[in-house]
C-alpha cells in the first residue's frame, strides 16, 4: 500500500470499528475531520474504494458512500479514471490569529510554537475514565454545576497542584475555568470594575495576553524584560497595578525568572495594592531538572495563578483553573457564574477521575519523555546543518529560542528562502517591541508536535534552502 492509502488506512481504522449502524457515519466524519485538520493534506491521493473497504474490513459500499458525500461537500474531487483526491477548498479550522491551519498549501514542516502533540491524547485512559464517571455520577451532579466548578476536581487540582507546583491551594478558592484565555478575561473584568485601567505584559511576551484583557476594556502596557525577569524600573513607571506574567519558563524568552526579580514583583504589588496574574503554561515540563516552584506559593494573597491541560492534554478539551487571592474570590466566581454558569460537569467528573487516580501523572511523564527527545532532536539538527546557533533559555517547555548567526542572514533572506523551502518560522521580535541592532536571526522554534524525523527535516530543509546544510 502507497503511504497515502497507509495514512487513510491508520486515520480511518478507529471509525471502521463503530457498531454497523453508525459505521458509515462515522467513516465520514472520520474523513471529514482528517481533511479539515490538515492531516490528510489538499492533493493527497487517496485509495481506490476496493482498496479502502478491503484493509478497513468494510464493505466497498460504505467507502463509496463516504467519498461521494465529501465529494459533494467540497472536501474531496474525482474524475473518471483519476481516483480520488483531497480538494483544496477546505482548509484547518482558525486555531488562533497567531496561528497558521495545519497542512497549510506550500507549509512543509511546521515550526510555529503553542501546539502539543495532539496524538498524545490518552484515548483509552479517557474512555475509560468516563465510563467509570458515567456509572457512578449521582443524577442531581448534572444539574447546574457550582460556577467553581465541580467540588471533587478543585480538590484534586488542588492537591496536584500543591504537590506539583508548590502552590498555596484552597479548593474553595480554586474556581474551574475553560483555559488560561478565560481566567485573563474573568480577571480582567473584575480589575476593570474595581477601577484598573490598565494591566502590564511581558516585552517580550505572548500578544494574546494583550487581546484577551483588550476584550475586558483594559489597556495593555509592555513592560521590558531582561535575562533575570521583569525590570523594576519600567515596572515602577508605568503606573500600572496589575501584571500578567509567565516566570517559571518566560514565554517566548525561554528564562526562569531570578529569585530576586521575583521578591521584586511581590514586593511591588504590595506596595501599589496591585495583583499579579501567574500563566505557568507549562510548568511541569522540565528537562534537566525539577521544574521552578510557582509564584503563587510566595504570596497567594497578590498572586492569581492559572493553569490548564492545553499542553498536557489536547487544548480542545478547554478545561483550566484559576486558584484566586481572597479578596477577588466573590467576584471572580459571580463573573464565571453570569458568564456561562460553569464549565460541563461530565468532563470535569472525567478529569478529576484521571487525576485522583494517577492517569494525569502517568499523562505528564509520557509528554515528558517524548518532547525532551524532539528537544535533544532540534539542538542536534541545528548544530548540524546551522552550525553556531546558539540556544538560549531553560531545558523546559515545548520551545526554544535558536540565535542564528549572521552570516546565514540577513533576517528577511533567512525567512524567505526558509517559507521556500517550506518550512514555517517565527522570530523573537513578532512578540514584543524590542528590535535588535544585530544582524542575527532570533527564532522561536516549537518542536512539540513535530516528530524527531520531522524536527530534523525542517532544519535540513531551511540550510538546504539556504545553500548550505
């Protein structure tokens, strides 16, 4: 079999085994989603219908039906004679303004961080997971759930937490929340009626953080960054009284913050009466050694901390957590309640299941393994076929910041013949104000979602492209 019938074969495998009378339904949607997602991409050939139905074990039938209805849906196009192939109307569904769709025409390897390996997702533990929930969930646990969220999941996260990240972790003050982007906006609100009118961001840092308090009718204010964390000096100046931060591994930057910066944070929050948001995106994913405690734990009474499965799990599940000072508690959890009443019980009966039985823990070290080898994979890669690139920041997270030298640029030349080549980039500077006077090229690189042999292809192709490697 040609690797593309491979490729639909190991994508539609899991739908060929739905009962018979949902079988042709879910064969379509099985194919309807792998076409959106990219992961089937525009000008794949697919098999011939006998081909498909005999490795599938289905009948030639369901397979024809399949293909005629996305054909008819625009995802797929045929001619007589020609077979069968993924049209190029349909594209990935919008991730994020800073994001690209996956399979994009022309994107060959793509390096652009914020995205785990989704086919890490642990299906099995899952389904199982929710089959016990589903057994033993009390009727009246899925009427209208507390606006924290369910009362056996903030007390598993909040134990985790405490143990993971040295957090101070009240369940009652641990309100469940759909991602980190829902925590900025809930905080945001609350700041905004308490008189803020504006909250500082990391220069650099992540422009969502801007967009997300922008929505609640705040005004954002860089504050500039050095190796050790946020400079005080700026901080003091700006006027602000509250920050979002990302001090156990900077993003994009890559640093952990200095104890020093640190107690500097603190001690300015307390003399402005302000509050600082902790985003730990990715706390738990250290590799040389056991990550950074959390902010929150120094002074939880000035420090919202969040949190969420994005990275651990699948960002699709948007499910987070806010663990919140006391003083905003009430109103944190009346904006959560007016906003969307709560978070869906059954999923969070499923992760606390997972996490209260070990399933999350054994979730984190398998992510752990597999992304510090594709870490290992690029340092290799870019010594390889850049040779003199420097990487800086911690050994953590799901990306790193690659200084490429001079002599492989300049900037625009180095981006054009790597997007040539294929291969999809982001720099330093598309996340902050600062514009280096160097001529080195400053490249935030996820890995996380590519494989090793794919990490390696993409640093391959950018030299090849760049006539050397």
């Amino acid at each position: 079999m040609g690797s593309q019938g491979q490729a639909a074969w190991e994508l539609l495998l899991p739908a060929a085994g739905a009962p018979a009378r949902r079988r042709g339904r879910a064969l379509q949607e099985a194919l309807r989603e792998a076409v959106r997602s990219g992961r089937l991409a525009a000008g794949t050939r697919l098999p011939s219908t006998r081909a498909l139905a005999a490795d599938l074990g289905v009948s030639r039938g369901l397979v024809t039906e399949a293909y005629e209805q996305l054909t008819a849906e625009g995802y797929l196009r045929s001619g007589r004679g020609a077979g069968t192939w993924v049209g190029g109307a349909a594209r990935a569904a919008v991730r994020g303004a800073r994001d690209l769709a996956a399979g994009a025409p022309g994107v060959r390897v793509d390096f652009r961080p914020g995205t785990p390996d989704l086919s890490l997702f642990p299906r099995s533990a899952w389904a199982a997971a929710q089959r016990s929930v589903l057994a033993r969930l009390p009727h009246p646990a899925l009427g209208y759930p507390d606006p924290r969220g369910l009362p056996e999941l903030r007390e598993a996260l909040a134990a985790m937490l405490a143990r993971r990240r040295g957090v101070v972790a009240d369940p009652e003050r641990l309100v469940v929340c759909s991602g980190v982007a829902q925590a900025s906006t809930l905080l945001g609100f609350v700041l905004r009626a308490r008189g803020h009118g504006r909250v500082g961001i990391e220069d650099p840092g992540s422009p969502e953080h801007g967009r997300l308090f922008a929505s609640t009718g705040l005004e954002t204010v860089w504050l500039p960054l050095d190796e050790e964390g946020l400079r005080p000096e700026p901080l003091a100046d700006s006027g602000v009284r509250a920050v979002v931060v990302t001090p156990s591994h900077q993003f994009p930057s890559g640093i952990s913050w200095s104890a020093e910066r640190r107690a500097a944070l603190l001690d300015w929050a307390r003399a402005v009466d302000g509050y600082v948001l902790e985003d730990d995106y990715d706390g738990d994913f250290r590799y040389d050694r056991a990550p950074v405690g959390a902010l929150q734990g120094l002074d939880p009474e000035r420090v919202a901390y969040a949190g969420s499965v994005s990275k651990s799990l699948a960002p699709g599940l948007r499910l987070g957590w806010m663990l919140v000072p006391e003083a905003l508690l009430d109103e944190v959890v009346e904006r959560k309640r007016t906003m969307d009443l709560g978070n869906p019980v059954l999923d969070q009966a499923v992760l606390a299941e997972l996490v209260t039985r070990g399933g999350y823990d054994r979730q984190l070290r398998r992510c752990q393994r597999a992304y510090r080898e594709r870490r290992d994979a690029l340092l290799t890669a870019l010594a390889e076929h850049l040779p003199g690139t420097r990487v800086s920041g911690i050994a953590a997270g799901l990306h790193v910041i690659a200084r490429v030298p001079e002599r492989f640029g300049p900037p625009e030349r180095f981006l054009a013949r790597a997007a040539e080549a294929g291969v999809a980039l982001r720099t330093l500077e598309e996340y902050g104000t600062a514009r280096p006077a160097d001529g080195d090229v400053r490249l935030v690189i996820g890995y996380a979602h590519l494989s090793p042999s794919a990490v390696t292809k993409g640093i391959r192709l950018v030299a090849e492209g760049l006539g050397g490697g």
